[in-house]
C-alpha cells in the first residue's frame, strides 16, 4: 500500500502496518534540512538543501554501540531507470515503484528486488559490516509482476 506523506514526491510503501520502503522522487522539494527516517530507525536518511557560502560547523560523531535487528539498505538512482519490487517475508508483491534518474528507495523491512530498465548508475548504502551473501541474505523466488 502506497502512503503519501506529503505529495506523490515523498511517500511510504506500507504493509499490514508495517513500513517496507520510503520512496523520494528528485523533485522532492527540502527547506534547508528535512529527515526522511524518524529518529527510531537504525538508518538515518536526511536531504539538505543549502545555499552557497553558507559553512556548516566541523564536527566528530561520537561513537557507541548500537545493537541493529534489520539490515536497511538506501539506493539512488544517479542515471538510469530501475524497477524496485517490494515483498513480504513469503516472497508475495507487495508493491512495485520505478525510480529513475535523482530518484532513491530507503529500504526498511521485508525483502525487495531490483530490475534494472535502462543502463544504469546507482549507489547502495547500508549498514555494515558485510558477512558475506551467505550470511547476509535469504533469497526469494522470482514471482511475475507484470
């Protein structure tokens, strides 16, 4: 299920009650310093829109431990075109979004899938550290969303 947080530009990909993903289309407009998790994920996504000159203090992020239940992943299309499928733990669709150049997916939960539209360039983002394919994944079987 699909719910806009403030226009078609920004909104959360749902199921059950539960948050999957958090679509942000380039268009997406930020005064200043918007963040796109809350507080409470392990994943911290802001955008900031800035002017030129303006410096922002140096500074250190203190270390301590954290304890992380859910792996999330950030990916942003900088070229290209991409289809993100989302799904559940049973490997059901639970939506399907195209991204494309400036767009980006946080993904928070469950599993997802990526097709790849048109040559593209895209960064992945997620927490670490890696522990290898073996360790780090539970592969669905491919179902049809066409």
């Amino acid at each position: 299920m699909i719910e806009y947080i403030k226009d078609p530009t920004l909104f959360h990909i749902t199921h059950l009650g539960k948050l999957v993903a958090i679509v942000v289309r380039a268009d997406h407009q930020v005064e200043n310093l918007e963040f796109i998790t809350d507080e409470q994920q392990p994943f911290q996504v802001g955008i900031h829109q800035k002017p030129a000159g303006l410096q922002l203090t140096p500074h250190i992020h203190l270390s301590n431990t954290k304890v992380i239940n859910e792996i999330q992943e950030v990916l942003y299309v900088v070229k290209g075109k991409i289809r993100v499928t989302e799904y559940t733990i049973e490997g059901d669709v639970i939506d399907v979004v195209e991204l494309s150049e400036g767009d980006s997916i946080i993904q928070i939960s469950m599993g997802h899938g990526v097709d790849i539209l048109e040559d593209a360039r895209i960064y992945e983002v997620k927490q670490g550290p890696y522990p290898g394919t073996q360790h780090a994944k539970i592969y669905l079987e491919k179902k049809d969303v066409t």
